[in-house]
C-alpha cells in the first residue's frame, strides 16, 4: 500500500515552503519601497491634495498582489502533492487562502 508521508517530510516541506513565500514577500516590500519616492514625486504634482491616500492604496494594492502569489505559491504545493481532499485547483485556492 501507499505510505503516508513522515511528519519530518512534511515539516521539512512546509518549512521550505514558508521560507519561500517570506523571501518573495520580502522581494516585494524591496521593490515597493525602492518606487515609493518614484511614484510619491509623481502623485504629489498631479494630485496636489490626496497623493498620500494615493500612495497609500498602491502599496496596499502592491502588497496584495503579493500575497496573492504567495497562495498561488502553496496552492501548487498542495496540487503537486495530491493531498486527499484537495482535488482541483479551486480546492488548492480556497485552502491555500487560509
């Protein structure tokens, strides 16, 4: 019969995984601050009054952006190892959101 996985494989796996996502969340938080002066110079000429509510939702936007990478990161994870329940690549999203 199939063997169940060991907890040292999955830990190993998850741990791997984890570290992954952080390294790309830390990317984006790099890049959006390396453009935040870039885009602040350009909002605060075009428009005057609310350039810091502007800003503010683009980084907003941009670190939700990588977050959503980062689902798609443990949603193929969990595609690539066929865990029982999780059959389809909705199932893997909807998983891998919490």
């Amino acid at each position: 019969m199939f063997e169940e996985p060991s907890i040292f494989l999955n830990l190993t796996l998850g741990t791997f995984v984890i570290i992954i996502t952080v390294v790309m969340h830390g990317i984006a938080l790099d890049v959006i601050i390396r453009y935040v002066p870039r885009a602040e110079h350009v909002l605060r000429t075009y428009m005057k009054r609310f350039w810091k509510s502007a800003i503010t939702s683009l980084v907003v936007l941009a670190v939700f952006v990588a977050h959503i990478l980062e689902i798609w990161v443990w949603a193929l994870v969990y595609m690539y190892l066929q865990i029982e329940n999780i059959n389809n690549l909705e199932t893997a999203l909807y998983f891998s959101t919490s």
